[in-house]
C-alpha cells in the first residue's frame, strides 16, 4: 500500500512537471503565431487597399483631360485680341463628352456673341490631344449654371474620344451612392505642373445658390476646376471653388476647404439617353462667422 501510494505519488508529480513544462513551453509560441498573424493580415489588408487605390487612380487618370479655353474678341481695326485664357480639367463621358465646370456661365446665346473661343486638350501625360479648336467644331451641350458638357460626337462606331484611346468614366449621383459627410472622395487636382489624384474627406453635403455641392477638407491649386470628383469609382461632382476662412482681426488662417457642384438628374438623364461609344470604367448603380472672412477663389 505505501509504495503503490509513492508510485502513483510520483506518477501524479510527473503528470503536473510535464503539464507545466509542455504549458510554459507552448504558451509563448501559440501566443507570437496569432499575433504574428493578425499583424501579417493588417498588412495584407493594407496593401490591397493601396493597391485597389492605385488601380482606381489610374482609371480615373485614364479618363481625364486637361482643357485650356482661348476666348478672343474682334478688334475694331481687324482680327481678334486674347482677352481670357484659363485653365482646368474635364472628365470623358460615353466616350464622345467632356464634362467640366461652366466657370464661363455660357449658354448657348452666348456663342453667337461675336468672340472667338478656342479649346485645348492634354493627357494626363502631357500629351497634346487637341489644340486651339475652335468652338464651332464641336457641340456644347446642357450649359447648366455648374456645369458644362462638350460633345466632339461619334466617329464610326464609336464616340470621338473613345476613338483616340480615351477611357470614360462612369456617372452616378450622391443620393444613389448615398454619399456621406466623413467618406473619402478621389479627387483630381492640379499641382501646378501634373494631373494628380488627392484622397479627402467629405466635409458637408448642403445647397448653394440652387446647386447641390460636396465640400471636402483642404485647398487645390488654381488649374483642378472641373476636374472630376470620384466616390466608389463613380464621378459625382465637379470641382467648382476653393474657400479660405480666416479671423478677420488677424488673418489667422482657420479653415481650408474645396467645393465640388454635384451631379444633378439631368445630367445623369442625359448620359443615359446617350450612352452610344466609349468604355466605361463600371457599371452604374440605379439611378463661421462672425469672427470669420472668407476668400472665395475659383479652381
């Protein structure tokens, strides 16, 4: 009896040794492979969503243009004077329409006015698409207050655009997408020598003056105006202004932000009745104060 007791004593020992030894031994190890794998997966997860990123950069690259329009006046003694040049960006629509910001409030009276308007367009690259066309050459088509949209029409079987190796981007509406304060937009900017394509937040959704904006955190160089402006990889908006709040006793800059004008049905009824020629890049979805000053500045 006593050395069955010391036997299963010391098989008791042995057990409890062996538990502890193979514990303290395993323990540390399963503990570094699940952590080892949660950080292995966040850095995965982190690289697809920079690379889904870079792929969406550069399908809206692939898509954009930047314009520059030429509007010259007669003279009294013959010919015509340079009296506005400026400078922007449009998004290709259906392959055959470039869609930008009306800055120049034209409406379709307006080009009977006499002036003489010319149209430049550049790749992304830099590479010249068109120069100094003259507006007669193509169509302007739904001059609305905010927005403005050039059709060069179809050649072949196929929009003119769409013919010369331009992509075409894809249009919805912030309602059908159901854009949000806090979201982050692509939008395309100008840094003063290169297209590029800027992620910011949603700062407010609101109407100005009868037109439904975006207005996103930050500034943008003088040159993005019309440039389009991207939520899941539809164009929703069109950069319209940048806006800089300041104290007015000191000049203390508080707050920079950038408004985009939204895009409105008509548009979108538009695109749809329309949609012959171009690849599209995915298919659409059904359809302060007191103390403040601001500086207004066009894009």
């Amino acid at each position: 009896m006593k050395q069955a007791s010391l036997r299963r004593a010391s098989f008791a020992v042995i057990v409890v040794i062996l538990f502890v030894a193979t514990g303290c031994a395993e323990r540390q190890p399963v503990v570094e492979e699940v952590g080892g794998s949660r950080a292995a997966y966040g850095a995965q997860q982190t690289a697809a969503k920079a690379a889904e990123r870079q792929q969406l950069e550069e399908r809206i690259l692939a898509a954009t243009l930047r314009i520059e329009i030429a509007v010259y006046a007669p003279q009294s003694k013959g010919g015509y004077a340079l009296i506005d040049n400026s400078l922007g960006h449009a998004t290709v629509m259906n392959g055959r329409y470039l869609v930008t910001h009306n800055h120049f409030s034209l409406t379709l009276e307006d080009l009977n006015d006499g002036t003489l308007r010319k149209l430049s367009a550049y790749a992304p690259d830099g590479s010249t698409l068109l120069k100094d066309a003259p507006f007669h050459s193509f169509k302007v088509e739904l001059p609305n207050p905010e927005t403005l949209v050039f059709d060069f029409g179809v050649y072949g079987r196929q929009g003119a655009l769409g013919y010369i190796g331009m992509a075409s981007a894809e249009f919805g509406t912030w309602q059908s997408l159901d854009l949000q304060p806090g979201a982050m937009v692509a939008q395309v900017r100008w840094d003063g020598v290169a297209t590029v394509i800027e992620w910011v937040p949603v700062l407010a959704i609101r109407s100005e003056n009868g037109t439904m904006v975006v207005e996103m955190e930050g500034t943008a160089e003088k040159g993005a105006s019309g440039g389009g402006i991207f939520y899941n990889g539809y164009h929703v908006a069109n950069n319209w202004y940048r806006r800089t709040e300041k104290r007015a006793a000191t000049g203390q800059v508080l707050h920079q932000f950038t408004v985009g004008a939204l895009n409105g049905a008509k548009l979108l009824t538009f695109a749809e009745m329309n949609s012959r020629g171009g690849d599209k890049m995915a298919a659409a979805p059904a359809p302060a104060v007191a103390e403040m000053e601001g500086a207004t500045t066009p894009q």
